[in-house]
C-alpha cells in the first residue's frame, strides 16, 4: 500500500526575472565605474583671433601656388611669370626655404606636357612637398563624379 506524505512536494524551478535584475544592476554599475574612470584630455590650441597681424615681410614663404594656364601660362600665386624664369623662381624658393611646399593647378584647356614640365622643374631644384589642386570638370567637388556600384544611370539627355 502506498502512502502519500502530508508534505506537499514541491518542484524546483529557476526564476528568471531576479536573474535579470541582477544582470542589468551589474551592466549599470560597470558601466558607471568605467565612466568615472576615464579622463578627458585635450590638447590647447591657440586659435587665430580676427584682429591678428600680417606676417612679417622678411620670413620666408613656405608655400606657393602655382597655376599652368593655356599656351603655358604660368601663375606664381596669380602674378604672370614667363616660363623661362620659372626654375629661376623655384630655387629661389627653395634657398630662402629648404622646406616650401607648392602646390600646382591647371585650367581645363592647359596641356598635360606643361604641367609635367612645372612638375620636373620643381623637383629638379629639390622641392619634395608637391600637391596637386584637382577639379571636377564642372568645376565643382563631386559634381562630375562617377555613381558608385549600384547606384542607378544618369538620365538620358534631352533632344
């Protein structure tokens, strides 16, 4: 005969609410710790004020644009300069100013011979910082942009 204890039996079970709580107190406590512990450093920075007086005329330039026009017209920061005094006025640059950088443009129409000339004459005198100032053939940045990889076609022109 079997007999059946007054006790109810009672089946374990895990509750997962409490857990949760536990979990998100702990998420919310690392993360302010780790909050408090960071330091926020910055760099000063002197920045330029409105009023702020020309360069002195007797400090070297350390940079200088140079613009190759159609018919190899050449522009020293839009002053004209024949093309036979242009390494002329390079190494000048370059003695006043081991370390000038230039930066070098061409108008739609100037030929791509004339402003590898300008490049080689820069490099000949030993200038190493050369840039190159490039323009969308609209002239403005992204305009005439190729789409990128899935982007739809232009649309058809006009008749």
């Amino acid at each position: 005969m079997k007999m059946r204890s007054p006790i109810p039996k009672k089946h374990a079970r895990i509750e997962i609410i409490p857990l949760i709580d536990i979990m998100f107190f702990l998420l919310a406590s690392f993360m302010m710790v780790s909050l408090t512990q960071t330091h926020m450093k910055g760099i000063r920075v002197n920045l330029p004020s409105a009023n702020a007086p020309p360069p002195p005329p007797d400090k070297p330039k350390d940079y200088v644009s140079i613009r190759v026009s159609e018919g190899n017209v050449i522009y020293f920061d839009n002053a004209m300069m024949p093309s036979d005094q242009v390494i002329a006025r390079l190494l000048e640059l370059h003695k006043q100013n081991k370390d000038v950088k230039v930066s070098i443009s061409a108008d739609k129409l100037a030929l791509h011979g004339d402003v590898i000339a300008v490049l080689d004459q820069a490099r000949s005198v030993g200038i190493d910082k050369i840039g190159y100032q490039i323009k969308t053939a609209s002239g403005e940045p992204g305009a005439g942009a190729p789409p990128g990889p899935g982007a739809a076609p232009p649309p058809p022109p006009k008749p």
